[in-house]
C-alpha cells in the first residue's frame, strides 16, 4: 500500500479515506501531521466506512473505540509524556487485537521504533484547505 495524494477539501480527505478503508482492516495506523491536519477527520471517514458509532477526537481520553463491520481503536498520544505511560495505556496488547488501530501523534513518541509492521499516513497541510496525504506500509524484516 503506497498512495500521495493531494486533497483541496475536507470532503476529499473523507472520500480517499473511504477509498483506501478496506486495505487499513488489521493496521496499526501511525498518523503524522501537524495540529488540523486532518487526522482525527481521516479516522472519522473510515469510521463511517465501518458503519461504527460516532467517531470523536480522544485527547482527553488517550484511546477510543468505535464498533462497527470492524473494530476501530483510536489513540491520540499528544499529551503522553513517554512510552511507559503508552504502556500502561493498554497500547501495546490493543495492537495485538483484530481491527484497526489509528495513532495520532505517533511520531512524538517514536512508536514506529517499537512496531515491526505499521501503516505511516502523513498529513501536511499546504495551506487553507489543501493538504498532501501519505501512505506507506512499512514491514521491518529485520525485527
Ligand atoms: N483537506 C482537508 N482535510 C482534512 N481536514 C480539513 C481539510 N480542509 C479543511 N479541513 C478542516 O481542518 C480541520 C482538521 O481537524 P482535525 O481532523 O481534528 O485535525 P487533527 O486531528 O490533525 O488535529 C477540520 O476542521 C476540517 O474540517
Ligand atoms: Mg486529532
């Protein structure tokens, strides 16, 4: 899975999320970019995809989970001071679990140092509605 795609609306980030939703069943879904984005909107659209219940921003939850046709857990590390706190989250047996997993802020925390196999999606906002969204499977052999 590889995809760069530049959207000029909200609604374009809904209809590429929708679009790639079926390929993210089973991922660990490390999210990039910076704050409105467009995370927490790209984890709504699929969300919707799934038919789940009401896809909301977790900050002040640290993780969410929607049910639907699939399992969405929603994690928003931004004000997680370290990994021991991502420990004691219940983080690392959640990605464990069928269904999607979506991390936003992931990179704050270097979460992809301790994953073997993860979806990257970068989000760069280009300026008033415009973004350029990422996507690339990474599989480390090595691990
Ligand atoms: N192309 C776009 N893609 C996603 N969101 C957009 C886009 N253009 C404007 N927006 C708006 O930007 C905001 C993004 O917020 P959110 O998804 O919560 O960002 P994040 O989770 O990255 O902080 C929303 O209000 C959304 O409507
Ligand atoms: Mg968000």
């Amino acid at each position: 899975m590889k995809y760069q795609i530049k959207v000029n609306s909200a609604e374009e980030t809904y209809d590429f999320a929708k679009k790639i939703a079926p390929e993210l069943d089973g991922q660990t879904v490390l999210m990039n970019g910076n704050l409105g984005a467009g995370k927490t909107t790209f984890v709504k659209a699929v969300a919707e995809y799934y038919k789940c219940d009401e896809a909301s921003s977790p900050t002040f939850t640290l993780m969410q989970h929607y049910k639907g046709n699939t399992n969405i857990f929603h994690f928003d590390l931004y004000r997680l001071k370290n990994i021991i706190e991502l420990e004691q989250i219940g983080f690392f047996e959640t990605i464990e679990d069928d269904g999607i997993k979506f991390v936003e802020w992931a990179d704050l925390l270097n979460v992809k140092d301790t994953l073997e196999k993860y979806v990257e999606i970068n989000i760069k906002h280009l300026g008033d509605n415009a973004r350029e969204i990422s996507v690339f499977e990474h599989y480390d052999t090595d691990f």
